[in-house]
C-alpha cells in the first residue's frame, strides 16, 4: 500500500448481529477521492453469533470487515477519520497511522482555527479547524503524543481550508446504502 501524505481516510463500519459492511474512503485536500473501498454484506450464521456471544460485534467489526478494508487499500492515508469509538484503537493498531475520531461538539468556537483545548474526558479533545462555528470533538487512543495530537490538529486545520471535514461520511453512508438498495 503506497502511503499517501497530503490525504484523509475514512472509514465506516455499519450493521448488527444479522448483517455488518463497511466502506473506507481516501481522499485528497480538497475532499476528491483517490481510493474507496467496501466490503460486501456479512451474514454470519447463527451459530458463530452463538459462539461468540457479545463479543461477535466485536469481533466482526476488528477482523472480518476492518482487516478486509485495509487489506483491499491501495493507498495509506496521512490520518484516518473514524465515527465509531469501537474502531479507533484497532485502526491505529492495524494501520500503523495516526487515528481520530471525529464529531461536532457542542462547544462555542475556540479562540482562532487551529486551537486546541483540553476536556475532562482522557485523550478527549476540542479542535478549531475553521475559523468559525464550533470545534470539533476530537478522541484519540490511550497513549497519543501531544505533539501528535498538535499534527492532527494542524492537519484538520489545513484540510478544513479546502473541503468540509466530516461531510465524507455522508458520502460513505450513501454509497453503502447505494449498493445495498441500488438507489441513493
């Protein structure tokens, strides 16, 4: 996998016990893809959900449809972006590349783009990518740097110049369901 440093991943697990997909989108500064990649439906027998009781989500998630995904990239991002809390550490693990996950707080806007606060919640952080509106909420895995958590703000501040941070999970959110139903 050719590493791609002027680049965001995203990746999207979706699912339940009955049927889990997966997608991961690379793109560049300015939001274009570069490399997509999906995992068709699984449907795992009701005796592995047996098997594996609650830890099948889990399970499934970390090995059937994030290894599958990674596996499938012909492109290593310079960070990944998650939406799942679940996937944070097994992305950073399995990918070796920095990861975040990533919401809109509920926060005022900090004091200028590229601005980083501390929360009372550990490796929790507010980020000001755009100038105005609210920060992002920003978690990290146990033991980040803080000079990596500076690059990553200063990567989403840069990125935030050219392409809306967080909108390529409603493209990956379409596309998944695109393919599921063939209307999007």
């Amino acid at each position: 996998m050719a590493s791609q440093n002027n680049s965001l991943g995203y990746i999207m697990i979706e699912g339940s016990e009955i049927q889990i997909r997966g997608a991961a989108l690379i793109t560049d500064s300015k939001g274009f893809p570069l490399d997509f990649v999906r995992t068709d439906p699984l449907r795992p027998e009701h005796l592995a959900r047996i098997l594996y009781g609650d830890s099948f989500g889990k399970y499934a998630k970390e090995k059937l449809i994030l290894e599958s995904l990674l596996d499938a990239l012909e492109i290593a991002p310079q960070l990944w972006i998650c939406n799942d809390d679940e996937l944070l550490v097994p992305l950073r693990d399995k990918s070796r590349v920095k990861s975040v996950l990533l919401e809109v707080s509920p926060h005022v806007s900090l004091e200028a783009a590229g601005s980083i606060e501390t929360t009372a919640d550990p490796g929790v952080f507010l980020i000001q990518a755009e100038p105005t509106g609210a920060p992002l909420r920003a978690e990290f895995p146990a033991a980040t740097r803080p000079e990596e958590i500076q690059q990553v703000g200063a990567t989403l501040t840069e990125f935030s110049q050219t392409m809306n941070i967080l909108e390529p999970f409603t493209r990956l959110e379409k596309a998944l369901n695109f393919l599921a139903t063939g209307r999007s």
